[in-house]
C-alpha cells in the first residue's frame, strides 16, 4: 500500500502543469514561527494559522521571512568566501533557472550542569539538511541527525517508563539505540516532498510531524511524538484552507501475537477544516480516526478504504460502520481582538455519551479537552515582544481506548499533549529579539494525577485501557496521586547564521516537581552551539 501511494504521488511530482507559486517547507518551531506573529495575526490579512509547519507561498509570509533569513546579513562583496558560509549563506546554495538546492551542516552541541543532582549533562548532535525546489511548483526538503546525550535525570526518567517492555524513546524522536545507558545514542530524519500543481492544491509526502492550532500546545494534534509517514493534501478555496492526512504510526508497547511479530502498526486519517469567516475571526472543525493494523486476533485490516475519501466527516461514517475505531472530534477558534494580537482555543471531544457529558457524575466516558490562549506580537508597543499565555486541561482517560494499538498516540508518546490526560496546565512565554540576540522565558504550572501502583488506572497514562479505571464515576482532573509541576526557562542566543539557524546559546531550568511520595528538583545550566529549526520538548 505505501509503495503504490508513493509511485502514485511521484509520477504526479513529474507531471508538467502550470503552478501557480514555489511552497517552500518551512520547518516548524515555535521559537522560529513567533517572530511571524505580526503578519500572522494582523487584521489586514486572513493567513491560516492553525495549520503548522507553513509553507511560504503567501506574500505576506513569504515577505517577513526573507527578512528574517536576512537578518543582519553583510554585503557579499565585502566579506571572504569563508565568512560569508559562517554567518550568512547556507553551506552550498545553488540558484539557477527552474533549479534552487541548498545544503547545511547542522551541529548541536551543548554542555550543561544539574546542580541540584550534581550531574554534567551534555549533547552531542551532527545534522544535516538538504532542501529545494525544482520549477515554481515542486519543493524538497530532508534532515537528518546522529545524536548522543547525557540528560537530566528527570528527562531519563521519561525515557525509562516503557523499560519492561524494553523500548526507550527520547522524548519526541527516536529509540534510544543504548537500551537505558547512561549515554543515550539514536538517529532522528525529516523528509517531505512538496508539489502544488494548481493555485488551490498542495499534495505533500513524506515523515514528518503536523500541528494544528494557534497554541504552543494542542488538544488535538501537536508535534511531541516522533515523526511518521504521511500522505497529506491541502486545499485552499476563499477563505477556507482543507486538510486531509492519511498517517501510518506504530505502538511498540502494544502487545503482540507472537515472538515472531514485529511493533504493531497503526492507521490514521485526519480532516481539518479552517474557515476565515473576517479578517479578525475563523473557525475550525477537527476529526480523527485511529485504527489498528491487525484486528486483537491478529488478522491483516490494513488501510481501510472507508476512509480514503478526502472530503468526509468521519465520526458518522464510524459509527454507521459499527466499528470499534477510535475517533475524535474537535473545534478551535481565533478572534484578533486588536490588531497583531489574539484570543484563540480548541476543544477536543473523544467520547460522547449526552446523559454522561451534560451530567455531574464524573463518569469514565465523559472524556473531553479544551485549550484556552492569548497571544500577540509587539507586546506594550515594543517590537518584537511577542507573548503567549495559555490554559489547557484534559479530563482522565481523554485520549485512551478499550484497546490500546489504537489510543490516541504514535510511538509511545500522545498525539495531542505532552501530559497525555487528567491535567490542568496554565503556560506563559515571553520572547524578543533585537539585531541578531534572542530572548526567550517561558513558566509553567501544571496540576495532574498520577498512578500511585502499577494496577491504578487513574486516566493520565492514554495507553491503559479506559474500561479499566479505578473508578467508573466520580472521577475529577487531578485524581489519583495528585501531582504539582513547577518549570521555568530561560534561554539567550546571539545568531551566527540566520539561515539555519546557527547561533550561541546560554540557557537555564528551574523544574519542581511534587506530590505525596517524592520530590524531583532539578537546577540547570547550559552553554552550547545550536542550530535548525525543529520544535524538541523537554518542558513536561
């Protein structure tokens, strides 16, 4: 099935059509994509921002970010070769008729201090990326990293939780190849092939990550978990922008049939629709379904073709199938309530049951998510003060099945929120730039339960099944080892080449985490040489 779906979108790639403009890929990462926020949420415009990464086919984003690739960039004629591939141009840039490449080297390489466990953290990461264009309507893009890293101890924690069943993942890449060490050693790729034939349809394949929303996080479909094969079309008409994704994910924790099995597979298939209703208001409506490779019994389903029309909603088309897929339904909105600036949520709706939803008695069904947020740029009219303030909370069991190949996840890691469910959660981030240095802070809350023994099931671990919670009704956010997390962050970069992003960092974290049978306290302080542009979490 996948090789079919590949040889059908390159022999559309090779297909000579009239385009209409260059959709050049641009990586998505909040620290990166904020600095756009005064286009973004102008009221002259109506961009689609809900739907993340961006490719830069629109004058208005295509305008601002060659300022910023720009940025603090010398005169060519008076700079050595040598210094202008330091701290200006890509590494090879080519630019010819119908033909643009560049290649970069992306080192990261921090060293780092936990003072309050008296450890010496430090990364080591060698990385490239490749990316293109070919005529005005076909764009290429591919990354790749070899890594080697020494974490804080609550970051090897994380790492550590699947350890019974042998499967390590560092948060939001890949397998850990050390199997637990101390040194952690694995590899994490991008890859995305572009083409828009006409001025209405993008056709984009290739693994990577897809968010959806106007936050830093979502409740519907974020960046967290590692990358995963896709096949997404993108269909702009007016002021409505469409996305339709088929995905292929894997659970390597689900259990399996035999030895002989590999990791269990999975399916997915998102819509997204995102309507500009003014230049200061849209609305958006979300659905998913999540399904297995293999049924509980082991017989090969494979890719349901019920679910390969684009244009469907999906949670009718389930139900009258009797199937037992997961699907989920979901709602954002945006209102730019002065100009540059917005108020913004989501509400994501993973079970319905009416007289469980519209009643108070906590019932294990009742499981739903919303996100609230402001964000804006030039903050009290200073330039490039841009801000975020955002409250999230996800009732026990959201995101979780009866089986759990099919929860709401992709490699061990939740699709939507790093906290996975039973949380409430309130974030603030504070960015500015000026000339070349870059100023981040960002503070956290979070409130959520835990399971205190390995048999609870109180509804924030999304891979144990939901029909077996501790409590069929009288649950509540927070239940369970109740759980206060307390971060703070603050970063200082001077960047070298604004072109991938290379640039000297100093950084530091203040985390307290809490609750009736531990304290984790962590103290950290780094120093490093960064580069591109990719979003990886440790603020959880």
């Amino acid at each position: 099935m996948k090789r079919k779906l590949l040889g059908i979108v390159i022999i559309l790639f090779l297909c000579r059509i009239n385009a209409w403009a260059q959709s050049n890929y641009l990586p998505y990462a909040y620290q990166f994509y904020q600095k756009l926020d005064s286009s973004v949420y102008s009221n002259k415009s109506r961009f689609h921002s809900s739907m993340k990464p961006f490719l830069v086919d629109d004058t208005l984003i295509s305008r601002q970010y060659q300022s910023l690739m720009n940025a603090g960039v010398d005169s060519v004629g008076k700079r050595s070769w040598l210094h202008r591939k330091i701290f200006n141009e890509h590494l090879v840039d080519i630019k010819e008729k119908g033909f643009t490449a560049y290649v970069d080297y992306l080192p990261d390489l921090t060293l780092g201090r936990d003072f309050s466990n008296s450890k010496t953290t430090w990364l080591n990461t060698r990385g490239y990326q490749v990316g293109g264009t070919i005529g005005s309507k076909f764009s290429f893009y591919t990354s790749g990293y070899e890594n080697q890293a020494v974490f804080a101890d609550y970051v090897d924690k994380y790492i550590n939780r699947t350890a019974n069943s042998v499967i390590y993942i560092v948060p939001g890449q890949a397998y850990d190849r050390s199997f637990g060490k101390r040194i952690r050693d694995w590899s994490y790729s991008t890859a995305l092939l572009s083409y828009t034939p006409v001025k209405y349809l993008n056709i984009a394949l290739g693994q990577d990550k897809t968010f959806i929303g106007d936050g830093y996080r979502s409740v519907l479909l974020s960046d967290f978990a590692s990358n995963y094969p896709f096949l997404k079309l993108t269909g702009t008409l007016g002021n409505v922008r469409y996305m339709a994704m088929w995905a292929y994910m894997q659970d390597p924790t689900a259990p399996k049939f035999s030895y002989q099995d590999d990791y269990r597979r999975k399916w997915g298939v998102f819509h997204y629709l995102d309507w500009n209703v003014s230049n200061k208001v849209s609305l958006g409506f979300f659905d998913s379904i999540i399904w297995g490779d293999k049924d509980e019994a082991g017989n090969k389903r494979g890719f349901d073709f019920n679910y390969a029309n684009p244009v469907i909603f999906l949670r009718p088309l389930e139900a009258n199938n009797g199937s037992g897929d997961n699907a989920l339904i979901g709602f954002t909105g945006k209102y730019k309530f002065v100009d540059k600036a917005a108020v913004y949520g989501q509400f994501a709706l993973d079970e319905f049951v009416a007289k469980d939803f519209f009643s108070n008695t906590g019932s294990i069904r009742n499981k739903y998510a919303w996100q609230l947020g402001t964000r804006g740029a030039d903050l009290l009219g200073v330039k490039r003060l841009n801000y975020l303030l955002e409250f999230n909370n996800s009732k026990p069991y959201t995101y979780s099945e009866v089986v759990q190949i099919i929860n709401y996840s992709q490699n061990t890691e939740p699709l939507a929120h790093p906290f996975g469910a039973n949380f409430r959660e309130v974030v603030g981030i504070l960015n500015y730039a000026i000339g070349r240095f870059n100023f981040y802070g960002q503070g956290e809350f979070g409130h959520y339960g835990l399971d205190a023994t390995l048999t609870d099931n109180y509804g924030k671990d999304i891979f144990k099944p939901y029909d077996q919670g501790t409590n069929l009704t009288g649950n509540y956010t927070g239940q369970g080892l109740t759980t206060n997390l307390y971060y703070g962050e603050g970063r200082v970069s001077y960047i070298l080449n604004p072109k991938y992003n290379l640039r000297l960092e100093v950084g530091g974290i203040l985390r307290h985490e809490a609750n009736a049978q531990t304290i984790s306290n962590t103290a950290m302080f780094t120093i490093g040489l960064r580069s591109s542009f990719r979003n990886l979490y440790y603020d959880f």
